[in-house]
C-alpha cells in the first residue's frame, strides 16, 4: 500500500518538527497573538496562551485560583505555584511568567466577574481549552495546536542558550531525555530564562 503523503494547505507553513506540534517562530507568535487579540474573548484568551506560551501543559491553567495568581496587594505575582494533583507528573512547581504573560493575565483577572479568592481564572473544560487554541491557530493561519506553544517556549529557551535543567524545570518534565524531544533545535534561573528568551 502506497505511503499517505501530508501536504500543508496553500498558504499555510509546513509543518516543520517531523509530524509532532510543530514550534512557532517569534514572527508567527506576534502574528498568532495579534489573531487572538481582534476575536472573541480576546482577554481571557490572551492570558490563556500566554501560560502555555511559558511552558505550562494546556490543562494547567485551568486548575488555578485568583489566589493562586495574585499577591497580597492584588497584584499578578512574578511567578505561581501549580500544585502537584495539578501537574501530569504529580510533582508541584513554579510557573515563571514574562512580561507578557504578567500583563495578559493582569488584564483578565481584574475583568473577571468573580473576584472571589477561590475562583477559577479560566473556568473551561480541557477539552474545550485545547479545541479553543487549535481553532485561534487556525485563524492566524498557522499549523500547530496548544502542544506548539508549549513546545515553542521550550524551543526559544534552547535557542537562547538556556541549559536543558532549566528548560526541564520549566515544563515539569521527569526527566532531561523528555524535555530533549520538545526541542526543535540543538544555566541561569528560571526567571532569568523565561524573561530574556522569550521574544514576545
């Protein structure tokens, strides 16, 4: 039986990490970012893609709390505490977040209707998540999932020069041999990393 050959559409970017969510480059995240900024529930959406574009897995957003976020003066923290239920690898850690990352969730925290401690800042179901950032992708034209921007965090940390420890702690993987295969090329601290690598 003949081989099945994949095509990208006309227009659309080839899929450029051997069939698995392909990384963007910092052009296609301003330009995915822009997308996401001129449609529906752009501030909630924007801070959303912003956590994954830090690192976090698409389900870890949606377990955080206004508390979880926020510091006593009810201001986005630097950085937040995913809990270790809440990680795939039951291991808690620290999310690191860059400038952008702080302004977007910023901007929807003090938008959300409920401002109860307890609240959940993006009260979606998984599947709906993942859905939501494959259809914004879809939008700006480029080719890729929720995965991507994950993996794009990790790619533009490595091409930084950023250590592969750090880069593992960033995204919570077990092991540096699961954090190599994020890599779609090829040590400082993670708040050093995540704020001078991340071109957006």
């Amino acid at each position: 039986m003949a081989s099945k050959t994949t095509t990208s559409k006309p227009g659309r970017p080839k899929n450029r990490s051997g069939g698995k969510a392909p990384a963007l480059s910092a052009a296609e995240v301003k330009a995915f970012l822009h997308t996401v900024a001129n449609r529906e529930n752009a501030t909630r959406n924007l801070a959303f893609v912003s956590l994954l574009l830090c690192g976090c897995r698409v389900s870890e957003p949606l377990t955080i709390t206004r508390r979880s976020v926020l510091t006593s003066k009810g201001q986005v923290a630097d950085s937040f505490v995913l809990g270790a239920e809440n990680t795939k690898g039951k291991q808690a850690r620290r999310v690191q977040l860059n400038e952008t990352a702080r302004k977007y969730l910023s901007a929807w925290v003090h938008e959300m209707k409920d401002k109860s401690e307890d609240a959940k800042v993006f009260p979606l179901a998984p599947n709906y998540a993942t859905r939501l950032v494959g259809e914004l992708m879809k939008a700006a034209d480029l080719v890729g999932s929720s995965h991507s921007l994950r993996r794009t965090c990790a790619t533009a940390l490595a091409e930084g020069g950023v250590g592969i420890h750090v880069i593992q702690q960033t995204l919570g993987h077990a092991n540096a041999q699961t954090t190599s295969v994020y890599l779609a090329t090829s040590t400082a601290s993670v708040a050093k990393a995540i704020n001078n690598c991340l071109p957006w």
